[in-house]
C-alpha cells in the first residue's frame, strides 16, 4: 500500500508539472507558430538587434523626416511625432524585458558583465526619450529638415546609443559565439517571428489573435523544403491598410535586419550539417527580398506568413540544425 501510495504521489507531482508548463506557455507573449530551442546568446543577440533597428527608426523619422504613410502632412506630422515615441519605449522595453532562463532583465545582465555600459544605456535612453519629447514635434513638422544644432545632439545620442548595445555584445557573448551560424540562424528565426507579429498588428490584428493562428497553422516544420508546393508564394492580393504606423515601421525595419544577418552571419551552413543546400544563402536572400517586396507594397498577410513560417523557418532548420 505505502509503494501504491508513493507512485500515486509522484503521478500528481509529474501531471501538476506538465500543466503548469502549459500555462506558462500559453501565457507566454513570446509562443510562435515555431518555437525554438534557445540559448541565452541568441535571445540576447536578438534583443540587441532589435534595439538596433529601433534606433534607425528614430534617427529616420527625427533627422531624415520620413514617413510610410500616404496621409496629408499634418496628419503624418502626428504619425511621426507617436511613432518616434513608440520606438523609444520599446528601445527601453527591449533591455528591460527579462531573460526567461535566469528571470534577469537584459539590462541587469549587462551589468554583470559592465556595469558602466548598463548605466550609460539606461541613462542615455533616458535623456533622448526628453530631448524627443520635446523636439520631436518641431523636428517632424520640418518636410526637409536641416540638421540644426538640435538634430545633431540627437545624432550623437543616437550614435552613442548604437555604440553601447555593441559593447553590450562584447561585454555578455564571446566572440565565438556572435560568429556561430546556428546561434544567428535562430537570431533570424526570431527576427522572422518579429517580422510576423509587427506586420500582423500592422494591419490591426490583436496579438492573442495572431498568436492564434500560427498556434492553428499546419505547419510541416521538417518538410522537404525542395518541395514545390512549399516553394511557390501565394499570389499577393490587394493592398492592405495599415491601422498601426509605427508596426509597420517595425516590420520594415526587422525585414532589413533579417537581410544583414544573412550577409554577414549566414554565407554557409554548419560544417558537419550533411544535407545543407549549398545556395543557402541564395535561398534565404530570395525569401527575405520576397519578404520586403510584399511589406513595402502593403501585400497580403497571408504571403508574409507562408514566407515566415513555410519558408524562412524551415530552411533555418533544415540547413543549421536548430530545433
């Protein structure tokens, strides 16, 4: 009876686990339609270039005035003004979003390494978030604007900033691990989720709603990616209207993101991977140009998502062996 009783104990024990990580995945805002095994470095890395893209976002809209809508200058004036703000919270939201591992912020793991590059992010994010708050409107009104006295103090933050998120990555990840294929091919499996989720909300979907549907994808993650039927793009439909400017912004910004990882990181596959395509790069290129090509003209969410998920995702993991 005791023997009985200790099984029946460790049978609660195991199912009470089991469900309480299904609630932490399904309350998880980081679930996609492919869910990768990831270390530390890669999550970090991506992190940071996200942030990265954020910055170029700002220094656009603030010093260069450009704007992706078709609105009257007034109304885009007031698009440019909010969005320059959405990217600066989201720069900030990005370091301070929590290692899932170590239940660490970002921030607090580069201080760990650096305390000096942590503060001076936290501080300098801080005071272009000030000067933005209080330039940002004048700076956007301006359809040529020249680089004032004020412009280019922003620069400099900007740069600065830039400057810092690269400490960043040397001070947390060797060098090694930065160059390694796989850890940057899940960086890009990532930034293709990013890509995703901003284009998706974009276009006004609710992120429960997005989440949703890749849940609901019928997705062959080790498809033979010769497949034709895998290979041919959905015709792209009408354009779509954008409901969420800074998004959209976040979507192009991630495609050009995805582009550089691929020239620099991703020329050739993992040495002792076998079955890797010998024009990977080629293959990657041509479904991240395919990519920017529907964005930019405002295609259907459904091509963004079959490129995403039928694709980019299982080329990564057929030809850098991540899981």
């Amino acid at each position: 009876m005791r023997a009985n009783h200790h099984l029946f104990e460790i049978l609660v024990v195991c199912t009470m686990s089991i469900l309480m990580t299904l609630v932490m995945i399904a309350a998880s805002p980081s679930t996609y339609g492919h869910t990768f095994s990831q270390n530390e470095n890669s999550l970090f890395l991506t992190r940071v270039a996200q942030a990265h893209s954020q910055l170029n976002l700002i220094e656009n809209l603030v010093l260069n005035g450009t704007s992706t809508t078709t609105a009257t200058n007034n109304n885009s004036n007031n698009n440019n003004a909010k969005s320059v703000q959405a990217h600066v919270m989201q720069t900030i939201a990005l370091l301070n979003e929590k290692d899932p591992v170590n239940n660490f912020t970002w921030s607090q793991e580069i201080a760990e390494k650096n305390q000096r590059v942590a503060k001076d992010l936290a501080r300098e994010l801080n005071d272009l978030k000030i000067s933005l708050s209080q330039d940002t409107p004048t700076t956007a009104i301006n359809n040529k604007p020249s680089l004032s006295n004020n412009n280019s103090v922003i620069q400099d933050k900007i740069d600065k900033l830039g400057g810092l998120l690269d400490e960043a990555i040397s001070a947390r990840v060797n060098k090694d691990a930065v160059n390694n294929s796989t850890n940057q091919a899940l960086v890009l499996a990532n930034i293709g989720n990013e890509i995703f989720y901003s284009y998706g909300q974009a276009l006004g979907f609710p992120y429960p709603k997005l989440a949703n549907m890749v849940a609901t994808m019928k997705l062959n993650v080790n498809s033979n990616n010769n497949n034709s039927n895998n290979n041919k793009i959905p015709a792209m439909a009408n354009k779509v209207n954008i409901a969420n400017e800074s998004q959209y912004q976040n979507a192009k910004a991630y495609v050009k993101q995805a582009q550089e990882i691929v020239s620099k990181y991703l020329k050739s596959p993992a040495s002792n991977n076998k079955n890797a395509a010998p024009d990977i790069q080629l293959q990657l290129n041509k479904v991240i140009s395919q990519l920017k090509m529907t964005i930019d003209n405002k295609g259907s969410f459904s091509t963004v998502m079959h490129l995403i998920h039928i694709q980019l995702h299982p080329r990564l993991i057929a030809n850098y062996k991540i899981t």
